[in-house]
C-alpha cells in the first residue's frame, strides 16, 4: 500500500480533531514542514512516529492499527471476537463485574451499541418490546428509542433520548465510525411512539440538577434510575477498548425496593 495512503489517513484524522498542522506539530514536537511532508507523501513514516502521531490525535485503537497498516506497518495491537476462545478472559471479567450490580441492571456493549452480555436482572426490564429488536446483533440505541422498543415506556423519552443522541454525536466526533454515523441518522428520524405519555418528573430535584435520569414506567410503578458508564482503563486490546458497561442504578428507595424484589423471584 503506497505511504500517500497514510499521509490522507493522517490529514483526514487531524482535520477529525479540528487541528491545524500548526497545532498538531507542536503536539507532536515535529516541524510543520516534516508534517506536511508526512501528509503528502512526501516523507515515509516510522512506526514510532504513527504512534506518536496517533496518540497525539487519541485515534481508537482500532483506527491504529488501520494507520499502521496505511503506513506499511503490521498492526500491534490484538483484537478478539468476544465470543471466541480468545476473548474468554475478557467475558470472565464483564461476567464479574455485571454480576457484581445484581439486583440493579447492567449489561455490556460493543463500539457499536450492541449488547454482548448482561446480568439477570435485564430481561426482567424489557418485557413488551417488538421481537423483531431482539435478532441478533442486539442494538442498544435502537431498543431504547424505538417506537416498538423500550420508548412507549420510558416517561422522559424526549430528554433520555436528547441524551443518548448527543453521547452518540460525541462519540461519532471521537471515532469517525461509519456505522455510527448511520446510526445515528436512523435514531433521529424515529418518531415518538403513538402511546407515548411523559409525566413530569417529581424525583430527587438534587439528581435532576445534576443528570439526566432514565424514568421507566413498569407493572410496579415508575423506576427512576441513574445510569453510569464504565470503560476499561489504558487497554491493549481493541475489543477491550471498545468495550462499555452500563449500569442503571436507583435513583430513589422505592426503585431499589422494586429492584431487589425482581431479583428475589429469580
């Protein structure tokens, strides 16, 4: 693959992140010159300068190696299917961890909001949701802002669903991700289910000034929930990378006692 490859890569990268090539050279302590050089071909890279250049630029792992391969290089960095014999270490601890949140709800995520695991506690929330968002791969995004999904229930969808399109837009500024970006242009023209009825939320206003929570309406009442996201710190692995935990916690006693209820009838 011809080095020039690199040299688009890289531009398209820093244009990604708003950089000038003023900027980027002096994050990298490189001159503007070599740095334009390295952008049109003029001058091949090494390897620990496609790293420096990446790391500069906090391009995804995966994005790195794709940068390392435009540049002529073999990728470094692993990447296991999460379903496969390499990635067992891996399931063992998200098992753990998601495990560990029981009786609240936690599941885990691929880059692309796809569910790959969760604990018991999940399907207890999802009852009601159209079959057809269950096939496989499991898509997060679509499960809860769909009008067949999750949405007809949950009481602030305008708000929750404000917040989830804007974690996803800076999510597309960070990644690029293609599939993302068609995500996200498929979130944005579902339209509010026809049953839906949103109340005014009266939880904890300390909460409210602070986050956006998730209220669901269910068979034992309102849930009103926390939602924290995890990721896994400095990873060498790009499924690792990639990977989220999400966990919804209670936001007030009366969703924790409905919680710890649903756990003790399994």
């Amino acid at each position: 693959m011809p080095h020039d490859s690199f040299g688009n890569t890289l531009k398209a990268w820093r244009k990604q992140r708003r950089l000038s090539q003023l900027d980027l050279a002096g994050d990298a302590e490189i001159s503007t010159r070599h740095l334009s050089f390295l952008e049109t071909g003029r001058s091949k890279p090494s390897r620990d300068m496609i790293l420096h250049l990446a790391e500069c630029l906090d391009v995804p792992l995966r994005e790195r190696n794709g940068l390392l391969v435009s540049g002529g290089f073999a990728p470094i960095y692993a990447e296991h299917d999460f379903a496969g014999e390499g990635a067992s270490a891996i399931r063992a601890a998200v098992d753990q961890i998601l495990s560990a949140h029981e009786p609240y709800p936690a599941l885990a995520m691929d880059r692309h909001w796809n569910m790959v695991a969760a604990n018991r506690i999940v399907p207890l929330m999802l009852g009601g949701i159209d079959a057809d968002l269950f096939q496989p791969p499991i898509n997060l995004l679509r499960l809860s802002l769909h009008p067949r999904g999750l949405a007809p229930r949950v009481a602030n969808f305008t708000q929750w669903r404000d917040h989830l399109l804007d974690r996803l837009r800076r999510q597309i500024e960070l990644t690029a991700d293609p599939e993302l970006i068609a995500l996200f242009d498929e979130a944005k023209r579902y339209h509010p289910p026809e049953s839906l009825t949103e109340i005014e939320d009266n939880g904890d206003d300390a909460i409210n000034s602070l986050i956006v929570p998730l209220v669901l309406k269910a068979d034992v009442g309102i849930l009103r929930f926390i939602s924290t996201t995890t990721v896994f710190g400095t990873p060498v692995e790009v499924t690792l990378s990639e990977l989220a935990i999400e966990t919804l916690l209670p936001a007030d006693e009366a969703t924790a006692q409905a919680l710890r209820a649903l756990a003790d009838g399994l």
